[in-house]
C-alpha cells in the first residue's frame, strides 16, 4: 500500500453515457497520485471501451473489474476498496464530476486536521441543461451537531468523500443489502 496515493474508485451501472464526464475531471486533478478503479456492475454498455481510451491517455494506474450480474452500488464499491492500493480511498460515482483541486484540497485537509475522513459540499446541476440545481452540504449548525446531526439528514455527498484506507477496516463495507441510504448507514458507521 502506498501512503500518499489516493485510489479512486467509481461504480458503473449504465453508465457509458456520463463516465466520460467524470474520468476527463480525474484526469484534470492537480493531485496526481492517484490510480482509478471502475467497477462495472452488471451492464455491457461500452463502458470498458471507454475506460481503455482513458487508461492510454493517463499515466496513473487505472483497473477495470466487472461484475457479471448487478449486485448493487454497495457492492461494487466493496470489490473496488477490496482492490485500492492507496492509502487513501476517494469516492466518485459514475455520473459526477469532480473540480480539478478537488483531491490536493481535501488531501491538504487531512494533513491539516488528522481525520479519518474529510468531504466537501457539492454543486448539484441538471446533466443535460448544466443549469444548478443549487449547492448540497451542511449547513454551520449541522456541523455544531454533528455527528448527530446526521440523523435528521445525510448531507455528506458520497462524492465528495476521502477517507483513509483504514475506514473499511474498522467500519467493514457498504451495506449490500440496502439499495438507498447505503451511504447514510456507513457514515452513521
């Protein structure tokens, strides 16, 4: 395992349509210790394809899984995790992007404050129009209260998260068996 490199991980289910989109904000990072691995969860849709254009274009290590049949987001993102060299663990779904000081900000919050995990607020927008759909994130009073805060709403965006390679390890994994709220339950976790 190497310290400072952050394995990316991205779940894919359908999603050949918006990949692109997130690897081009990967490949943009100002943090460039980093390695990508997509789990392909059940679909066949060029996805792979994709993803090899990607691989010949960068020169971090990128990993291509596939599960045969859909096992769900949770479980996609465990196989990912199970496969993660780094130390760090960086969550982006298939269908979001990422600005390009996303990582080098959230790694300097890690040495900054020697947390387990750190995350950012999101801008939601509409895929097709661009037009925002506003900012999602905590508001001061919810981090006052936080960690209980969390119980009245999940406002940790799942990927916008960095956690050290040592959550899985004290937490365990994704809740397979839950197919909404998987990323309220590890965080509640």
């Amino acid at each position: 395992m190497q310290d400072s490199l952050v394995s990316i991980i991205i779940p894919a289910y359908n999603a050949a349509s918006l990949i692109e989109e997130a690897l081009h904000s990967v490949s943009q990072q100002s943090y460039v210790h980093w390695e990508v691995i997509i789990v392909e969860d059940g679909t066949e849709d060029g996805t792979a394809g994709i993803l090899k254009h990607f691989e010949q274009t960068v020169k971090q290590v990128v990993q291509y899984i596939s599960h045969p049949l859909n096992r769900g987001v949770s479980e996609a993102r465990n196989t990912a995790i199970s496969a993660a060299n780094g130390g760090y663990i960086a969550l982006l779904d298939h269908d979001d992007v990422w600005e390009e000081s996303h990582l080098q900000i959230l790694m300097q919050k890690f040495q900054e404050t020697q947390t387990d995990i750190v995350f950012s607020s999101a801008y939601f927008f509409d895929n097709l129009t661009r037009y925002s759909r506003g900012t999602h994130g905590p508001c001061e009073k919810e981090l006052d209260l936080f960690p209980q805060s969390l119980l009245n709403r999940c406002y940790i965006p799942v990927s916008s998260v960095i956690m050290k390679r040592s959550v899985p390890t004290l937490v365990g994994g994704f809740d397979p068996n839950l197919s909404k709220a998987e990323d309220l339950d590890y965080w509640l976790r």
